[in-house]
C-alpha cells in the first residue's frame, strides 16, 4: 500500500509544481476551504466499477484502431513510407517527420551536453569571478549562447529588441508607451514572416556563419513575449512610483509567493538594460519557455530563489517523469505512424474509428512534442536556480471543459495572456466573449501567421460560449443529483467541440476533418460509432470529475 501511495505521489500534480502543492502554500484557511467543497470518494462504488471495465475494453481498441490505420498492414502504407526513418526499438521503423520535433529529437545529445556546460559555469564562474547577481552570469553567457545559436543574425534580433527597449524606456507618456510596446510587437511577427530572411547586401554578413540554427525567426516568438513582458513591467512600476508618497515606495522584496512575484516591488533602477538583455537570453528558457516575467525573473535572480529549487528530491522525481514522457514518445512513434499518415493524407479507405484515431493520437503527439521540450527546459532552470511555471499540468485526454483546457495548456503562455492582455482588457466582465476573441486572435498570429489558425482561435471562442452559458445558468442546481450527468453530457459536447477545433488547427486540416465528419453521419456504422463514442466520453468525463474531486480532497487548486 506504501509503494502505491509512492507511486501516486510521483505522479500526482503537486510534484510538476510548488504552485499547486498545498504543502508548500501559506494558506492554509484557503487549503482547508477548497477541501470542504469535495465529496465523498465514489471510487469503490458499483458505477465506477462498472466504468472500469468499459476503459480496459476501449482504451486497447483505441490503441489498436490508430495502429491498423497507420502501421505496415494498412493499404495506404506505401504512400506515407518514404517518410518513416531507421528506428531503435525492435527494428522497427520511427516517425520521425514532424519537422519540430525532429529538430528537438535529432539535437537532443547537444541540449544536454549545454545543460551541463551551463550548470558547471554557473557553479565554477561564480565564486571565482566574484559575480555578485545572477544576472550578469545570464547576461555574459546569453550573448554567447546567441551568437553560437544564430551566428550573422544576431544582428536583426539585436535591433529588434534595441527598439522595443527604446520604447518602453523611453516613450515617458504611459498610454502611449503600451500601445507603441503592442503595436511594434505585433507588426515584428509580420515584419519577419514577409521579410526576416532578408539579405544584408554585404558578403562578409550575408555569406557569414548563420549559426547552428539558422531560423532565428522561429525563436524569436518567444522572445517578443519577453520583450513586451519588460516593457509592461516597467511602464506599471514607473506608474505605481509615480502615484504613491516617498515614504511609501520600498515595499518588501522577502518571502514573495508566485503571484506577488509578478508585481514585485523592484527598483526601477532593475529594469536596466543589461537585466533586459539577461532576461531576453536566459539561456534555459530562451527557446521555447516556459514564459516567466521580467519581474519574476529578476526577483528569483537578484533577491530570493523559490524554495522548490533547493528541493532536489522533488525535482529528481520531475526528471524520472520528463524520463517516463519522452520514453512514451519513441513509443507511440515507433509503433504508430498517425503524423506521417496526416501528412499524405493516406486515409482513404479508412473506418470513421481508424481516421478519428489518427486525429486523436496526433493530438497527443501535438501535447507530447511540445510537453517533452518544456520539461526539458524547465527542468533545466530548476537545476540552475530558477522556478518557472509548468507548462502542462493535465494529459491532454484528461480534460472536459475548454476554459480549464486552456488554462492547463501552455500553462505559462495562458498567465501571460491573462495578466498582458486578458485583465487590462477587462477580464471576465461584460466584454467576455469579446476580450476572448482577442485574445485567441492573438495567440494564432502568435503561433503562426496562418488562416486556419485563425479559424482555430475563432473556433475556440466560438465554442466556448456554450459553455460559459451552460456555467452560468446551472450553476443553481449543483447540489442535485442529477447535476453530474447534466455535467457529463456537456463535457461530451465540449471535448468533441475541442476536438474538432485543434483539428482544423493542427493535425487534419480544414479537407480532413471535413471528411471525417461525413464518414461518421453518411453512414450506418458511422453514426454508430458517433453514438458508441460519444457514450464512452461520458463514462469518461464522469473519471475526470471524481479525478478533479480527488484533488480537491488533497486541497489542491482544480479550477484547470
């Protein structure tokens, strides 16, 4: 019983992070309260063994369908074959053709050996050269890691930035600062989608070393997030100092939890260039994140590290999971070939169960491609000293409701969204609908300047709103006991809705999802598996509830 406690505990969501751990929180009225609201365990009831035996016959199948789609028995293997590559595991062939992931893949020696360069520099360089803030470390080794990184394009990342720094300094008029900050941000991921390969007419730069990753641009996204974080970071200081007495302006910087960090009083002689610089290029998290503010970056840096740094059992146990993740990458990868089927677009043929599989499983391919990076990455920081957010919180499977999937995807991308532009914009409040559509408009363009995301972004507003509605007028009847199934049948609608959304967005495309959808109503079987399915989500949504219930009676924070 001991050794499942164990393994629950390694596995369970207070071990990816400190803010969801009721341990490691001060408030424990707020601990005790979300425990109060939780039911009694359901378990061991006669319903949920019943729910047992229904995922040990379909998760197999789901499991099976996606192989026989996509593996060498399958029709349409010869045209998606030339895309499979030599693999390690049992002679098999690997799927190897999502071009981001096989650049995480195939550099994946070289990442490491950086990681352990970086950490022992760190330790070594340190005390000998009596670097007395962390940032200056950050700041000296982030200008070396760009040029190795990006070589002659230093230059184009050099003045992007310089800009951005020009105006949050020194465009004195508040309103005007933030709106220049978001206006130049924005048109630079245009600027470089049109013309960021753009030749310096000198041979010398154009001929020069273009680094071990040419595509700067691909990078840069994450930057700009940094960028306009520093800009809205210290226009809000500038203006807080600006309104409050002398007496006043040293607020304490000891003790501060996650949030506080994020308004941290710090001097504004903090937000200097060479701490902008040393944020920007911070090596573990220059690549893709996770996304931490300029003002919680520079607090964990120069004033006072997160406790969870120093707790090197809890991040071994955060290791043996990035581990667990990525060995169950090269699996499904070497044994299901659902990316490269996506790609031809080879499923003629195909049963309505078969091409949902493929979608499905590129969607966890999607969550587990960008999980394993972010892993990495924050693992990274935390061996170096710093705590971001973690990114994913939730298996993908492991959602019901879009507004709590949204918040647990790209966990610290949606705490930028929400703090940037979400809450200045009004937040929850009679805009909703509308503040929502901005945002999601933005993180497309962010994510790729492209149509069909979007479509995606609207999609995700547009599906959201039945659910707010729902929310809002059922709230009343939570007590019933009919309220949980009223709750499941929506979680139904939800997740096909969500379904549908990334879809479009990632995997099938607009052509494939479309075919999906007429290969499930045109026919008997079809809309058999409609039905077969959409009960099978139910059963599914009531696991996640009593999931979500089972946390709260650990006290822990289950509004993702």
């Amino acid at each position: 019983m001991s050794f499942l406690n164990e393994l629950k505990n390694i596995f369970s969501l207070s071990t990816l992070d400190t803010r969801l751990d009721p341990t490691y929180s001060q408030n424990n009225k707020k601990q005790q309260s979300i425990k109060n609201t939780s039911t009694k365990s359901k378990w061991s009831t006669l319903e949920f063994k019943l729910y047992y035996v229904v995922f040990l016959i379909v998760v197999p199948l789901m499991f099976k369908a996606a192989m026989d789609a996509s593996n060498e028995t399958n029709p349409n293997y010869p045209r998606f074959q030339h895309l499979l590559s030599q693999g390690w595991l049992f002679g098999r062939k690997v799927d190897n053709s999502d071009q981001q992931y096989r650049f995480f893949r195939d550099n994946f020696p070289l990442l490491i050996l950086l990681v352990i360069l970086h950490v022992l520099l760190r330790k070594i360089l340190t005390p000998l050269l009596g670097i007395k803030k962390r940032t200056y470390f950050d700041f000296g080794f982030g200008i070396i890691f760009l040029v190795g990184a990006h070589g002659v394009n230093v230059l184009k990342i050099v003045t992007l930035i310089g800009i951005n720094y020009i105006i949050g300094k020194y465009v004195k008029n508040r309103k005007a600062a933030i709106w220049f900050t978001w206006i130049y941000g924005v048109s630079t991921l245009f600027f470089n989608e049109w013309y960021g390969h753009f030749r310096y007419g000198v041979p010398f730069l154009d001929g020069g070393f273009k680094g071990i990753i040419a595509r700067w641009d691909v990078f840069y996204n994450f930057t700009l997030l940094r960028m306009i974080s520093f800009n809205l970071d210290y226009i809000e200081r500038e203006h807080q100092l600006s309104r409050i007495a002398d007496n006043e302006k040293n607020g304490t910087l000891l003790n501060l939890n996650d949030r506080e960090r994020l308004n941290a009083p710090l001097p504004l002689t903090d937000y200097n260039v060479i701490n902008y610089l040393a944020y920007l290029l911070y090596t573990p998290l220059f690549i893709a994140g996770p996304i931490l503010t300029f003002n919680d970056y520079v607090y964990q840096s120069n004033y006072q590290q997160s406790s969870s740094v120093k707790d090197y059992k809890r991040i071994f146990i955060y290791f043996l999971r990035f581990i667990f993740c990525l060995l169950t990458m090269e699996f499904v990868l070497h044994f299901m070939y659902v990316v490269a089927v996506s790609k031809t677009k080879a499923w003629d043929g195909d049963t309505p169960f078969q091409i949902s599989m493929l979608g499905l499983f590129n969607l966890n391919i999607i969550w587990l491609k960008l999980l394993i990076p972010w892993r990495l990455f924050r693992f990274w920081s935390l061996l170096d000293g710093i705590d971001p957010p973690e990114n994913m919180i939730r298996c993908m499977d492991d959602n019901f409701s879009a507004l709590a999937f949204w918040r647990a995807w790209h966990r610290s991308f949606n705490r930028w969204v929400i703090k940037y532009i979400y809450v200045p914009m009004g937040g929850g409040g009679n805009y909703r609908i509308l503040n929502s559509l901005l945002v999601f408009s933005f993180v497309a363009i962010w994510h790729d300047i492209e149509l069909k995301l979007l479509m995606w972004g609207w999609l995700i507003v547009l599906f959201l709103i039945p659910e707010l509605t729902a929310s809002i007028y059922f709230k009343k009847f939570n007590r019933e006991w009919w309220f949980r199934y009223l709750c499941g049948l929506g979680a139904v609608v939800n997740i096909w809705m969500m379904m549908t959304a990334n879809l479009v967005g990632f995997c099938l495309g607009k052509e494939g999802t479309l075919q999906l959808i007429k290969e499930i109503f045109k026919t008997f079987s079809g809309i058999r598996f409609f039905v077969v399915s959409s009960s099978c989500l139910f059963i599914a949504s009531q696991v996640m509830f009593e999931l979500r219930e089972s946390e709260r009676r650990s006290g822990i924070d289950v509004r993702c």
